[in-house]
C-alpha cells in the first residue's frame, strides 16, 4: 500500500536545524529528509520506517520545509517554480492564530478572521503548487494529514480524486475552520476527541502515542542522570494551570529544571525564569529526557480526563522516572507506583518527586520498568500494525 503522510514542523525547529546545517539548504532532497528524519523531532520517520517494515511504500512530506521541498521541486517537476525568499514565521502566524481561534466559542469572531486566514493561506501557495506535485507524483492509496492546523482542508478535498482513503490526525486544539466532513477517517489519540468526532458523524478511532527504540541507539546515554527533575514542554501565561503547578515546585525548592518554548511570555519575577533553559528539538530533548533521574509530566486542558501527550513515552522510553498528572486511563497504560507516579495536585507532586529523590534505588527501579513497559507494549512498531489494521477496515 502507498502512504503519504503529510506534516509540518515548527519555524522555530526549522530555523535552528538549517542554522546548524548551512550547507544542507542547498542539498538534495535525499540528503535533506535523512538529515530531518536523523534530528529526531516530533515523530521524525517513525511511521514511514516502521510502514516500509510491514511492506508498505510510506513516505513523509514535510510540506512548509522550504529548502526540503525546493529540492524536491527541483528534481521532480519544471511545473512548478521553488519559493525564491524564504518569509520565516508565516506558517507559524498561521497555526497560532487558528489555535487561538479554536479556544473560542464565539463564532462571529472566528468569521470576522476567516478573510485574514485565508489571506495567510495564499502566502504559501509554493507550499500547496508543490504538495499537488507530490501527490500527483506519489499516487498514494492513502493520505494521512497529521497537520491539520497547517495544511490547509480545502485543499486536500479538491483532491480527494486523487487518492483511496484520506485521514486526519489530531490531538491538539481544533482548527476554528477545520472543515472534516470530507476525511474518510479521522484517527486520535485522545478518546474523548474520538466520541465528539462520531457525534459529529465521522468515522473516527483511537490512534496512539508510541516510542521508537531506535533512539535509544541514535542519542548516546549520559555517563550519569545529573538533572534531578527535568520538565520539557511549553511553560508560559498560555498553558496557566502547568506554570501554577512549575512555580509552586520551585518555591517548594524541587530542584527542577525546565525546557521548551514560552520563556519571553513568563510573568515578571516569575521563579521559573532561572530555571527555563529555552526550547530543545529532536535528539537534544532526548538527550534533556537521558540525562534526567525524574521527567515531569501535565497535561493541557484538551485531554480532559485522559493521558495522552508524546512526553508519556518519550519521558518512559528514555529510562527516566515519569512522574505525571493523574488520569483516568493511566493505569491502561502503566502500573502506578512501580512504572510511574502519578499526582493529583501541586503539593503531592512535591511529595512525590522529594521521595523518589531520597530513594535513588527506587527512582532507578521506577525508570527501568517504565522504560521496560514501553519497549514492550509501546513502540511504534507495533503502532503501525495497529494503524494497518484501522486502515485497512475503511479501504
């Protein structure tokens, strides 16, 4: 079976991967996806090389990649004319205004700003000119748009035509204008998003998180876990319950250290602006995770009651001890107390993460069977079966 699994990765992760790369941007297509797969961000080649293991022909576009998708251009077509200027941040624009946008109820508000999105939309029309390209070239059996804040809906309905069954993936905050009436299939890996879709009448079902083990093999393991307590994820005024919870740790004097993007949005005299390190992408945030004895864990608001966010298995793959927000499904997952720690309030978790602190033999114990759980029931290996399996029920 062909697969076309369609995504975007952040401005800012682009920006710093070709700062560090120079001479990338002017490599071949080839060259540029296994440097991008090798980074390790987001979900890296994890689908497309755990699909090509069971047989299929799977493949990633990463369609606001400028300098991937110029190469790509180049060489596949004389139809289309690679983006010449390179406008960082319009992408980006784009997503946070429709994730702001979706955290509202007030539909007038979202009508007044469609013009202004659709506007945004135009200013990438080298990115849809040479993703039509690619999906005329590729012919795939399935599309599998896991950016559905960033790749535009209309556009992938006036290509339904092209292509057997056509999915939408998502567990992060609906697009205000995401028009899914049109997917053949929506996939989630929180459940609660599954019920709303099928009331809405779609066909939707659960797709989870995974671990890749090869990371294991591509980030080398730190001579010893020297970061007590680790938190890799946005910490700032927009995530309001997580940065209560961050600084009430830090006055309780958890020795906690923090990673991610949202520094320049923390409120003056924050306590977390010591400890905040900026954002890490791919195999630096695995090596944050490597390095680290305990991994925080909070949820956002949209998972409701449900775990359900990469840093679960990123954080457990990784042998660090997850200590993480309590939810109803997290004993689905792992055994609470011997796999990972689980929290209902701030002061709890102190309590916790103090007494995992004082017994470094249980923290290690705590790791290993975490990580020992993932390597077993979790990895995308047996993730990509599953999807298969979905898949092939709606073909």
């Amino acid at each position: 079976m062909r697969i076309l699994i369609l995504n975007t990765d952040y401005d800012a992760f682009l920006a710093q991967f070709y700062a560090n790369n120079p001479a990338l941007k002017d490599a071949d297509y080839e060259t540029q996806m296994q440097a991008r797969s090798a980074s390790l961000f987001g979900v890296a080649d994890f689908y497309s090389h755990n699909l090509r293991a069971l047989g299929h022909d799977a493949r990633e576009i990463h369609a606001n990649n400028q300098h991937l998708q110029a190469a790509w251009a180049r060489e596949n077509t004389e139809d289309v004319t690679p983006p010449a200027v390179i406008e960082p941040g319009w992408h980006a624009s784009l997503q946070a205004l429709r994730r702001r946008l979706g955290q509202t109820g007030l539909r007038h508000v979202k009508r007044m700003f469609r013009p202004f999105l659709n506007w945004l939309d135009s200013r990438n029309d080298w990115l849809y000119d040479i993703l039509d390209q690619q999906i005329r070239h590729y012919r795939p059996d399935v599309i599998l748009n896991q950016a559905l804040d960033g790749i535009s809906n209309q556009f992938l309905a006036e290509r339904r035509d092209q292509t057997r069954l056509l999915v939408g993936q998502i567990a992060a905050p609906l697009p205000p204008d995401a028009d899914l009436l049109h997917y053949d299939l929506m996939l989630s890996s929180l459940p609660n998003y599954v019920a709303r879709f099928r009331e809405l009448g779609l066909r939707a079902e659960l797709h989870r998180f995974a671990f890749d083990p090869r990371v294991l093999e591509r980030v080398p393991p730190a001579p010893e876990r020297d970061l007590p307590v680790s938190f890799v994820g946005s910490a700032s005024f927009h995530h309001r319950s997580r940065g209560e919870l961050l600084e009430a740790l830090c006055r309780g004097g958890i020795p906690l250290e923090i990673w991610g993007q949202g520094r320049e949005n923390l409120r003056a005299g924050s306590p977390l602006k010591v400890r905040h390190h900026g954002p890490v992408w791919g195999s630096e945030m695995y090596g944050v995770l490597a390095r680290s004895k305990i991994a925080l864990n909070h949820h956002i608001g949209i998972a409701g009651e449900y775990c359900n966010n990469m840093r679960l298995f990123e954080a457990t793959g990784m042998g660090a001890a997850l200590v993480t927000d309590a939810k109803s499904n997290l004993s689905d997952y792992f055994a609470i107390g011997t796999e990972v720690l689980a929290y209902h309030s701030a002061d709890e978790c102190a309590e916790l993460i103090k007494e995992c602190l004082d017994q470094p033999g249980r923290c290690a114990a705590i790791g290993t069977a975490g990580q020992a759980r993932v390597l077993h029931d979790y990895t995308y290996e047996a993730r990509m079966a599953e999807l298969m399996e979905t898949l092939q029920q709606y073909l």
